[in-house]
C-alpha cells in the first residue's frame, strides 16, 4: 500500500522536531489502521484484549495435518532444559535466570524494504490472527532433540500484513537488547543483540512458525516470550526468541552464530545427517527424557520435512551452504 501524505504545512507547525515527531505520529498510525484490518480470527482477539502473562491460557485449534506423530516432551523438559544464551549458557540457566524477565507490554519494530513499517504492539500483531497447535520437533546442532506443542500462527500470515516490496530477498530478526534484564548479556559469549535471518521462501513456507505459547500456554521466558520463530527443518539456533525486530533486506543477514564461528554454523543451517558439526556427528540424536542408554535415533535429512523443503534448495550445494 502507498501511505497517504500527511496534510501537514511547514506553516502548521512551529519547529522542525515538531514536524517530524507529527509527520512520523500519522505514518505509524498509517501502517497500525493498515496493519489491524486484515482478518479477523478469534483467539488472536480473545488473547489481544485480555493480554496475559506467561502461563495464561490460549485458544487455539490443532492442526493435526502438521504435526509430528512422536509424543511430545513433558512440561518440564521443554521449560527446563533451554538454549537462551541472554540467560545463562547452562541447559538449567534460562529457566531461573528468566524468572524476572517481563516480556509485556512488547514492541515489535518493523523495517527495510516493506510497505508497512513502525513500531506494533504485541496486542496488534496478534489481534486478526487465528492462533493454531503445531506438534513439532526442535532439533539442536548439539545432536539432540525434543518434541513440542507450539501455540502459534504461520510466519507468511505476518509478513503479508507488512506487504514487503520486490527488493525484500531475506527477512532478519534480532532479539530484544536488555543487558539489566538478561544478565548474559553483560559478557561477550556472543555478539549481542542475538540476529539470525530467513530467505523470504524460506520465511513464507507454510511451516515457518511464529510460536506465542507451549501446551496451549503463553511461552514462558526461558522459551522465548512473548514471540519466537519455530522453523521445524532447521537448527535450533535459527529459532530466535524473543523478538523486537523484523526487518527486510536485500542483502543476506548476518546471524549470530555464523559470526560467531563460521566453520562451524552457516546461515543455511538445515539438519542434515550427511554433514557433521565439524567437532561432532550429526548422524544420530537422542531424545531429550529418554534414557541416556536409550538407542540414538537417525537424524532424519531436514528433520523430517524433505518431501515439503528439499526443493527451496535444489541446485544448492548442501555440504557449502551448511
Ligand atoms: N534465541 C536467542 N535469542 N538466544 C539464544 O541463545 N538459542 C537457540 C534458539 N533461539 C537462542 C535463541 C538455540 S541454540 C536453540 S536449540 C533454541 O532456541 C532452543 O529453544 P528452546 O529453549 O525453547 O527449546
């Protein structure tokens, strides 16, 4: 969409600040009316209006046609044993160490090459949409795994909302920058904030997930609240949490981890058994819960969803786009 000129006068106004504060008021207000009148699902609206601190209840609807038929991991296991490097870089850390985070009231800063930008609520992101329980698989670059209920919606329904323009090849997300309220932060485990990125068919895959809660909950904070990205045939590290930023870029976003050790974490990051951790086999993984004498299980090539993603990357070499 084309935003209408603001109908302001240099004459109106009596400073430049003024103008410009007015001028950047009416185009967010321009991209919000745009942005809330798309849709109208009910458990995003339920949710929107009685906004609701981690562990409140969400409505949502099953979609058995995209789940994953493993029983899905306990509670606990999901709330307690975590990767949030802002929170400690201990499984155990994120779960403690989040316990004071407060993921509400959350702004999510839209930018780059889109129609629609500025700053929405969380309550406004979530407002048209109609909120659905995924069943999917979470598989580490450590080699294990987990099964989770995530409570979301499509990432494509968000991004169509923002209409990116034909320049938008990639989407990047960052995580809130909070060193008073993520104590890891304050050390250099990584560069901060923590940045990873999709390309744009990557993003508007209809698997590509936008997660707001875990067994029909709000997301706790070690999970990521209030929202996070789930992309079920990728690493783990590319499902970044707590999110404050989408922006769209022609460029290919530089993620944190490939910054951080480029042998060994690339941007593509699809699991895939035939190409090991440079320090370890990515052939197998276990179960997280399980036993630790229990069997390995075969890493299954894009965790499972060949048959869905395997064509985004066809002509691509897979062992140098790792
Ligand atoms: N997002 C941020 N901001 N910081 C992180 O350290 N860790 C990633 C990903 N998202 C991480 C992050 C990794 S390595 C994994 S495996 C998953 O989150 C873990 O998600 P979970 O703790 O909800 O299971």
């Amino acid at each position: 969409m084309k935003f209408e000129t603001p109908r302001i006068l240099p004459s109106d106004i009596t400073s430049r600040d003024l103008f410009l504060d007015r001028r950047r008021v009416l185009r967010y207000a321009a991209a919000g009316a745009a942005f809330g009148a798309l849709g109208a699902g009910v458990s995003g609206r339920a949710l929107a209006a009685t906004i609701a601190a981690p562990g409140a209840k969400l409505a949502y609807t099953p979609n058995a046609a995209l789940s994953i038929k493993d029983p899905p991991n306990s509670y606990e296991d999901i709330t307690t044993y975590n990767n949030f490097y802002e929170f400690g870089t201990d499984k155990s850390d994120p779960a403690v160490q989040a316990r004071d985070f407060k993921p509400l009231p959350w702004k999510v800063t839209v930018d780059g090459e889109a129609e629609v930008k500025g700053s929405f609520d969380f309550e406004d992101i979530l407002r048209p949409l109609s909120l659905e329980e995924r069943i999917y698989r979470l598989r580490c670059v450590e080699a294990w795994s987990m099964v989770i209920p995530w409570t979301g919606f499509p990432l494509a329904e968000l991004i169509k909302r923002f209409k990116p323009t034909s320049k938008a090849k990639y989407v990047e997300f960052t995580t809130l920058m909070s060193p008073r309220q993520m104590p890891g932060q304050r050390s250099p485990v990584l560069r901060w904030p923590y940045v990873e990125g999709l390309r744009m068919d990557e993003a508007m895959h209809p698997l590509t997930f936008i997660a707001v809660g875990v067994y029909g909950q709000m997301l706790p904070n070690q999970n990521g609240a209030p929202l996070r990205l789930v992309v079920p045939w990728k690493y783990g590290f590319k499902s970044i949490k707590s999110i404050v930023r989408i922006r769209f870029t022609e460029l290919q976003p530089k993620n944190s981890w490939q910054v951080a050790a480029p042998s060994e974490y690339g941007f593509f990051a699809n699991v895939n058994p035939s190409v090991d951790h440079p320090r370890w086999s990515q052939a197998t993984e276990r179960r997280i819960g399980g036993s630790l004498l229990a069997k390995r299980a075969a890493t299954l090539p894009f965790n499972g969803y060949a048959e869905q993603v395997a064509s985004l990357y066809k002509g691509m070499d897979l062992r140098r786009n790792f």
